[in-house]
C-alpha cells in the first residue's frame, strides 16, 4: 500500500524535507505519497529576494556557510553550479562600531577571541585595560560547568570589556539574541571543548588557528545565488510542483489508529496520513499540539522567540562619507542604537548593484524586537536611515529603502537549550510516525536548516517504511 507523508510548513527546512522524501523514496524504490502544506500564499518562508533596476535586494538571509554542506550540496544536486557566487575578493573585512566610528575588526578575532594577538593590541576597539584583561585569560581557573550564558562566559574569561566591545555584537549578528541569556553549549560549544580541554581559549584559539581550523572570519566560506537565495527556494519549489499546497493552515492533529493520523485544517478538511513532518517555528507546533500532547506542547512554547527586521537602502556611492571597504559592520549594545548589523550587499557579493551605487542592508533583531513590532516597516526603516547617516557619513537621502519585519522570527538559544531539545525529542520518540524540524532545534543558519529538514525526512521514511 502507498504510504503518506505530509509535511506541514513551506519554509526552506520543510521544502528540503519534502525534497529529500521525494529524493530517497525515489532511490530505495518506494511509492510514495507526499504532501506539503502551507499556510500563506508562497513557499520559502523568510528567505525572499526582490529584484530592482539591477539591484538584488535581500529580505531574509542572503549567503550561507560552505562549512557546513548541506546548503552547497543541496544546489548541487539542484543544478545551480553556474549560479553560486563566492564573496568579492577585495575588501574582505568588517567593522565593529566604536564611540559612532567604524574600526576594523582585529585580524584573526574568531567570534569570541583573538588568534593573532599583535593585530588585537593594535586595534582601538577596546581599552589597554581590556587588553591586558585578555591576555590575563590563560591564568583563569577553569569550572566545570553543563552550561552557562555567553555572557558570563566571556565576561569570566576574557573581561567584560571584551564582552561589550567585541563578543556580544559579533554573536548578536548571527543569533540576535543577549548574550546574557544565549546558552554557550547551544550554540558555540567548541569554546566550551577548549576551556575544559586545553585550560584557556587563546591557547585554543592559537592552536585552531595553527590548523587553520580558525583564521578569524572566514570571508570566502560564504556564497549565495546570481539571482539572489530565492533562487534556492524556488527551484526546490518547482521541482516539488503539485506536491506544494499553499493557504492551508494546519489546525490541529490526532492519531487515526497504530500510526496513522489524521491533520485537520482550518477550513475543516482533514487529511489523513501515515506520517508527519513539522517544519514549523516551536511555538506553532505547540498550538497545533496542545490537545494531543500537552506536556510536549508546553516545552515547545517554553522557547523564546524575538521579532526581527531587514531593511534594504539605495544610495548614489558619492554621498557616502565612509569609503565601504569592507562587507559591513556590527553595532554593540552599548553604544545604544536601534541597528544591529549591516551588510555592504554591493561589496560583499558582485552582481548586487549597478556601478556608482551603493546597496546597504539592515539588520535589527533581539532587545529592539518589541521596538521593531510597535512601527510600521517605514517607520523601521526611518529609525535605521538615521543610525546609517550618522555612522557613515551620509549626506543625502536613499534613492529607494525598503523595510520587511519577520514576526516572532529568531529562536533564542537561551541557557539550557540542549536539554530542552533532548526532553523534547525524547518525548516526541513516543508518537511514532512524527518528527520535528526548523531552527530551533539545532541551528538558525540555512544549511542547519536544511540539516533539520533532511533528517527528519530520512528518519521518518525509514519508520514509515517499516510500519
């Protein structure tokens, strides 16, 4: 008999598991019946890209990291080699705000420590104070701790000096997320490996370097698409075709018999199946499952989420005071503005902008998320036009901005992340035929996503199939 699989959310973790049942179904030689549903009128969730008068203009995320394969694969085996684009080769460094200037970040600084000391000692960004704080680091006497913030790691290890200045805006670029509350071993688990196995995080940070495991930031492990990272999104969609069903809210769901269930939609239809993948953000599935299964419905509600926002400006280059040599910048917390990062789309990647203009992307997200939901997207997008005039220089007014806020969008890793996820897939391991995926589970980067996606995909053919 076919079996069904229905997998319920249409951003890029459902579309690449709804792709890798097909995929796998195909090459093991089972008949399969797969369903994706969706609740809004398109599928790829955040990742969106408008295009205008040459521009590439990008709402969500707009590269991903080759070091880990799943996204690099997945286009690939797309057929999109010719339209991978490496980041430019000129300009490869960002800046950290200080004091409202712009400095370069140190050479070698890799996320929460310096590989390469001298080109720290010479950096303005933090004070000798700071500085002397830092290569104290190695005598710190190690703790044995499951998990700690990020925070008070850092501010332990390395002094809070180094925490404000240097580690919390370059973490809150990638997670949007305070680092007083964001769970070291969620999410960067390695600092943990070094302070229990080598006793000091510049001698570990010195020894990657070495093995170029770390070299600071790693510029050319980013890529994205010609077209932009809808173009990812897209051809999974057309290769998935009449498998996509969009406007379909997911209501609720409930066992049938053995492992077969039944999803009710919110227009009352149901659907039967034999199996079932969420791809949804954790506080959507524990609505759908608060009657079925409460006690995994309150776990997946105790994860916090944050509003986030990305605004697009267009600028004629000479009205720019800054030079833009670099990919951007990041903005610490204590220098009390409403702008989290910013990405120089037209230097960062070629193709982005005609020549003379400048195309400047916006990012807030985190302790601005309540800020962010209050105003209107051109609200968010004046409130972002007045740190960017300030920060570089600017003398005019953009030719065209565009603002695009992502309710309830970033997952907050917060302290005891790990455990919650291991609580909660062990209760999910009592509901044969479902599985979870999205990027609260182990990652918010495009190939975790994809990761999430396909996992669950191969996990639950493999059960399906067996039943």
């Amino acid at each position: 008999m076919m079996k069904k699989i229905t997998v319920i959310g249409g951003g890029i973790t459902g579309l690449s598991a709804a792709y890798r049942l097909q995929k796998a179904a195909q090459s093991r030689g089972i008949t399969l019946d797969i369903k994706l549903l969706e609740a809004s009128s398109r599928a790829g969730g955040v990742i969106n890209t408008t295009r205008r008068e040459g521009f590439v203009l990008e709402e969500g995320p707009d590269s991903f990291f080759t070091e880990k394969p799943q996204a690099l694969n997945l286009c690939h085996e797309l057929g999109l080699n010719g339209d991978l684009l490496e980041t430019s080769s000129e300009c490869r460094q960002s800046f950290i705000v200080r004091k409202g200037r712009l400095h370069p970040i140190p050479e070698g600084f890799f996320l929460l420590a310096p590989a390469r000391l001298s080109s720290f000692f010479a950096s303005p960004i933090i004070s000798w104070q700071g500085k002397l704080r830092v290569l104290a680091e190695p005598f710190v006497p190690f703790r044995s701790r499951e998990d700690e913030s990020l925070g008070s790691f850092v501010r332990r290890r390395l002094g809070p000096e180094a925490l404000d200045r240097l580690a919390q805006p370059l973490v809150a670029g990638i997670y949007g997320a305070d680092a007083e509350r964001l769970s070291l071993a969620a999410t960067f688990p390695r600092f943990l490996k070094m302070e229990r196995e080598r006793r000091s995080l510049l001698k570990g940070v010195r020894r990657m370097s070495r093995t170029r495991q770390a070299s600071g930031a790693r510029y050319s492990l980013f890529m994205t698409l010609r077209s932009g990272m809808q173009e990812l999104t897209d051809s999974i969609t057309r290769v998935l075709g009449s498998i996509i069903r969009l406007n379909a809210p997911v209501r609720r769901i409930f066992k049938k018999s053995g492992t077969e269930w039944k999803i009710e939609l919110q227009s009352g239809e149901i659907i039967e199946t034999d199996g079932i993948i969420f791809a949804l953000p954790a506080y959507t599935i524990a609505g759908i499952l608060s009657r079925l299964a409460p006690s995994l419905s309150r776990k997946l509600g105790g994860i916090r989420y944050a509003h986030a926002a990305t605004a697009n400006f267009i600028y004629d280059e000479q009205v720019i005071g800054h030079p833009l040599n670099g990919f951007g910048f990041v903005v610490p917390a204590v220098e009390k503005r409403i702008l989290l990062g910013c990405t120089f789309s037209h230097r960062k990647f070629p193709e982005r902008a005609p020549a003379g203009k400048a195309l400047i992307r916006a990012f807030i997200a985190g302790d601005e998320s309540e800020t962010i939901w209050r105003n209107p997207d051109e609200q968010t997008a004046r409130l972002i036009e007045k740190d960017l005039e300030e920060l570089l220089g600017i003398r005019a007014k953009p030719l065209f901005m565009q603002a695009r806020r992502h309710r309830l969008a970033m997952p907050q890793y917060e302290v005891g992340h790990r455990q919650l996820i291991d609580s909660i897939s062990h209760e999910v391991s009592h509901l044969p035929g479902l599985a979870l995926a999205g990027s609260w589970l182990n990652g918010i980067g495009v190939p975790d996503c994809i990761a999430s996606g396909e996992a669950a995909a191969i996990s639950l053919l493999s059960n399906v199939s067996k039943s």
